[in-house]
C-alpha cells in the first residue's frame, strides 16, 4: 500500500512540477531556476509522504496500545510479547519521526546556505514547522480515533462481543456437528443410520415372512395329516362296528339255540 502510495505521489509531484514549469515559460512568466524547481519538489515529496510515515507508525502504535489495555481492563487476554514490540515500535518511530524532522531541516538549510537553492531556506522553515505541526494533526486524529473507540465500548460493549463471539463459534461447531451427521457419505451420520436401519428392517421382515410362510406350510401339512389321521380312525371304528355286530349275531343265534 505504502509502495503505490510512493510510487503515485512521485509521479504526481513530477507530472505538476513539469505542467507549472512549462507553462510558466510557455507564457513567458518568471520561473526561476529550474533546480530550484526540482529541489522544491523534492522537498515538498519528502516532507510530505517520507516524513509523515513515522508519525503514522507512531500514533498508529498507540491505538493499538490503547484497545490493548481496554482489553487487559475487560480481562480478554493480550498476548504479551506484542504489547512490548508495539511499545518499541511506538518509542522508535517517535525517535525517527524527530530525527528525520531535524535531519530535514539541516540538509534543506545547508543547500540554501551553500547557494546551490534559495528554496532550502523555506524548505528548512517547512520541516521545522511541520516537527510541530504534522504530530498535532495526527494527534487530533488520534483523540479522534480514541473517542471513537470509547463511543464504540459504550454501544457495542467488549464483554459482549467476547460473549457473541464465543456464541458464534458454538453455533458454528453446532452446524458443523450437524453437517457431519446429515452428511450421507460420514458413516455414523443419520442418513446412513437410518439406510442401515432400513435395511435391517427389510431384512428382518423378510425373514418374518419367510418362517410364516414356512409355518404356514407346516399348518397344512399337520392339518392335512390329521385329516387323514381322522378319517383312518373313522374308518377303523366303522370297521370294528360291524365286526361287533357280527360277534352280537353270532351270540344271539348261540342263545336262540
């Protein structure tokens, strides 16, 4: 980001710088000595994008260092050797925020005071003023930022989305449990479950209907036997009725002798 950032602020500043020049000469207007174009643009470039990066870093870092200890006070743990590097990031980029400021304004100055450009003199004046001023501005984005921050706490308080977050990953393993046991492919999932069960059941009622067909024969098979067993026993008792009458003739004709 920061590389686009360059690489377009670069060819802006060219681009203006080339555009005013030629103009100016176009029309014959009092320009200057090109170099102190060039300086100029320079300086403004290095002012205004390479400088501010520090300050950046720098006040980014105490944001961070902020909802760092908002976290701590609400008991969400902050992992510690973090917090220390964004602490050293904080304190050097300060250090090389000032440093570049100063070390801006002597090389600016020197170039103004050796002749080689005028410009340097406002240049140096520029760093100078800007080691005041671009921290200022990015402190007031920095409050702006915090009371941001806070007005958040106070709507969306961090106990409370600790607690949606914490919902949201039960949920989410809840979904995910019950994607796994819809899912017909798992092996222990309902819809596999329930096909193994239905096989079974097919199975066993399959089985069921075998032996009742089964029985079913072997009821036949015992009734017809015992049909025939009946009639055998019928036809036996006739058989030995009429020997009984004979046997009752046979006496009542020894009697009636």
């Amino acid at each position: 980001m920061y590389f686009n950032f360059f690489i377009s602020s670069i060819v802006g500043i060219v681009t203006i710088l080339l555009l005013a020049f030629g103009l100016l000469q176009w029309f014959h207007v009092p320009a200057g000595n090109f170099l102190d174009w060039v300086i100029g643009g320079a300086s403004f470039w290095w002012l205004l994008v390479i400088v501010t990066v520090p300050w950046n870093v720098h006040f980014q870092a105490k944001e961070v260092l902020a909802e760092a200890a908002q976290s701590t006070e609400k008991g969400i743990p902050v992992d510690g050797k973090q917090v220390k590097y964004v602490q050293l990031l904080a304190k050097r980029s300060l250090w090389l925020a000032v440093a570049l400021h100063l070390f801006s304004a002597i090389g600016l100055y020197t170039l103004a005071a050796t002749g080689i450009s005028a410009v340097g003199y406002i240049s140096s004046g520029a760093a100078l003023l800007l080691t005041i001023l671009r921290p200022a501005i990015r402190a007031y984005e920095y409050l702006y930022a915090r009371l941001t921050m806070i007005s958040q706490e106070w709507k969306y308080p961090r106990e409370d989305i600790f607690e949606l977050r914490n919902r949201f990953l039960e949920l989410e393993q809840k979904v995910q449990s019950l994607e796994e046991q819809l899912n017909p492919e798992q092996a222990y999932s309902l819809p596999a479950t329930q096909q193994r069960f239905a096989e079974e059941t097919r199975k066993e009622v399959s089985r069921i209907l075998a032996n009742l067909e089964e029985l079913r024969a072997t009821n036949q098979t015992e009734h017809e036997r015992l049909a025939r067993e009946a009639r055998t026993a019928i036809a036996q008792l006739s058989t030995d009725g009429q020997f009984l009458d004979h046997v009752r003739e046979i006496i009542r004709f020894f009697k009636t002798a």
